[in-house]
C-alpha cells in the first residue's frame, strides 16, 4: 500500500515539475534576470553585513542550461514531496485523492502554502529589501498551519463552533502581522516587482492543480484499492 501511495507522488510529482519549470523558464526567470541587474548594480546595499559579505562568495548556477537543469530538479522534488504531503495527508484522513477531486486537493495547497503567506511576504526578486529571515520563517510555518487546519475544518466539519474557529485561524496570522522590513528602500522598480508577484502566484497555483490532478490519476491507477 505505502509503496503505490510513494509511487503516485513521485509521478505526479515528476509530471508537475516538468510543467512547473517550463512555466518558469517563460514566465519567472527572464523577471529574476532582471531583478539581478539592478542588484548587481549596487540598487539593494542596505542588508546586513553578513548578507553583503556572502553574496559574492554564494554559488550559483549560470545562466542557461545550468540554471535551467536545476530549476527542473528543484521543481521536480518539490512536487514529490508537494505530491507526498497531500498524499499523506489524504491516507490519514481516510479520504482518497482522485482524478475527480485532486485539482480540489491541490487548490486547497496553493491556499495554504502560497496565497495566504503571500498575503504578508509577497514573492521576494533578488534585491528586495527582506525581513529578518527567522522572523519570516516562523511567521511563513505558522500561517501555512493554521491556513491548513482552517481549510480541514472548513471542509471537514459541519458544526458552526468549526466555521468560527476556521475563520480565526486563517485572519489570526495577519491580525498578528508579518515581520516588518528592515528598510523599505530597493532599487527593483515595482512595475517588475508586482509582475513577479503576480506571475509567481499565478504559477504556484498551476503547480499545485497539476500535483492534485497528476496525483489523483496516478492513485486512481496505482493506488485506488491500496
């Protein structure tokens, strides 16, 4: 049973990756190409030493193939493990992902993982100013939760106390408020800083259907009596 469930998500994952890294071959890295200029012109000077003193030591891939073999990869393991999750999630609860509601299950990840965090830590282009990074990373955990809880009891139960406790969760991490930037200074103009949001949010929802609706195939195939 474990070994199809596995099986499921890592194909739907390899399948969401693949679609998820030509979206961002067209849609995000030309935004990131971009956005580096500006940084490596000097237009973000304002971040802690340690940040300035790394940067030129920090490896990165070059631009062409490189960078576009390692984006496929790091896609192609995050829908894996994107895949596993919900996955896991769906043998918990006892309720099946299939190729009818996967898209519903993979909305309900883009919900939790990506709008409701962006809501307070929009996608960030090389060069924009940042919060403190613990800070941030809290804040993003804690928002990813309670958004999730809030969509099981939304989902999952009937009762109103559920609805009501729903509600609070999903508003309880923006009433708290995201980390507040440092400095608000950046050399990125906003027209490709709002592009990038936009075109990042608009992929991470593709991403996501495409994991539920790959997963629920592949489980519809080989884990539908697991």
């Amino acid at each position: 049973m474990i070994g199809r469930v596995v099986l499921a998500a890592l194909l739907a994952g390899i399948a969401a990756g693949f679609l998820m890294s030509a979206i961002q071959q067209v849609r995000i890295t030309p935004l990131i190409l971009q956005a580096e200029k500006y940084e490596h012109a000097g237009g973000h000077e304002h971040g802690t030493a340690a940040t300035e003193a790394s940067r030129d030591e920090a490896w990165a891939p070059q631009d062409g193939l490189e960078r576009t073999l390692y984006t496929t990869l790091a896609s192609i393991v995050a829908g894996a493990g994107f895949a596993a999750l919900l996955a896991g999630i769906s043998v918990l609860l006892g309720i099946p992902v299939t190729a009818g509601n996967g898209i519903l299950w993979g909305l309900a990840g883009f919900l939790a993982v990506n709008l409701a965090p962006a809501a307070g830590l929009p996608p960030e282009l090389p060069g924009m100013p940042a919060a403190d990074l613990l800070t941030r990373q809290i804040w993003w955990v804690a928002t990813i939760g309670a958004t999730a809880v809030a969509i099981g009891l939304f989902a999952l139960r009937d009762e109103a106390w559920a609805k009501i406790a729903a509600v609070i969760l999903i508003a309880l991490p923006h009433l708290i408020g995201a980390p507040e930037l440092v400095s608000e200074e950046s050399g990125v103009p906003p027209a490709l800083s709002a592009a990038f949001v936009a075109n990042s949010l608009a992929a991470a929802a593709i991403f996501w259907c495409a994991i539920g609706g790959f997963l629920g195939l592949a489980m519809d195939r080989f884990a539908k009596d697991a």
